[in-house]
C-alpha cells in the first residue's frame, strides 16, 4: 500500500490538477496599421450622363420637393416649360455640372420670367445634391 501512494505521489506531481489553472501561451497581435484617407479627385466638370457629384440622396430630393418643385415641378417639366425651364430638356442636362451649378447658385432672369439665385440660401453640397436629383430623375 505504501509503494502505491508513493506511486501516485510521484506520477502525479507532473500533472495539472483541475485546481491548477494552466498558462496559456501569449499571442501577440500585431499593431493595427492605418492607412490615409482617400483623397477625393479635382476632375473637371463632364457633361451630362457622366455625373460627377455624388449619389442621389434623399436631401438632394427633399431640397428639391422644399425650394424647386413650385416652379420645376414634380416631374421636372415646369409646366412644359412654361412656368419653369424644362428639367427633362436633353439641351438642359448636356450642360455641364459646373454650369448648372452656377445656375443654381446665381440664378436666372429671362423670358419665362425668373429664378431666384439660391446661392445665399442652399449650402455647396445642397446645390450638388438637387443636381445630382434632377441628373438621375430626368434624364431620359
């Protein structure tokens, strides 16, 4: 009996017992790296069916429900033209986006009468974003 707990004895001092917690081994994880932003590109202004000013979002739609659709209207026509320049003239969105930009921004006096200059009232990225609505809605 004697050589059996000595034998348990030294045959087990080698072993975890489940009261010992084991060690586990370190794993290092490696530093995360960053990386610069993209830079967005300076392209000059392209023609109409080439946008360059972004996604249609919903503020783009809902400034032009707020400050456009009076004249323009829903459908972008302004009335066959009457009321408004015609938003669905291909003649309209040939233009490029920095002149219809300067539209937006300055506005229009002419034969149809005449549109406020939004300039002072919408921010850069307001005027963009009723552009790229009325690029997307009305190009046919």
């Amino acid at each position: 009996m004697l050589v059996f707990l000595l034998f348990l004895t030294l045959g087990c001092a080698n072993e975890t017992t489940p009261h010992q917690p084991q060690s586990r081994p370190k794993v290092s994880t490696p530093a995360p790296t960053t990386k610069p932003a993209p830079q967005p590109s300076k392209s000059p202004s392209k023609p109409a069916g080439e946008n360059t000013v972004g996604l249609v979002s919903t503020a783009g739609a809902d400034t032009y429900k707020q400050y456009c659709v009076a004249c323009h209207q829903a459908d972008g026509t302004g009335m066959n033209g009457m009321l408004a320049t015609d938003l669905t003239d291909p003649k309209v969105l040939s233009k490029t986006d920095a002149v219809l930009l300067e539209t937006i921004r300055k506005g229009v006096v002419g034969n149809k009468g005449q549109m406020p200059a939004w300039g002072a009232t919408l921010s850069d990225s307001q005027m963009k974003g009723v552009l790229t609505y009325i690029r997307v809605t009305f190009q046919k």
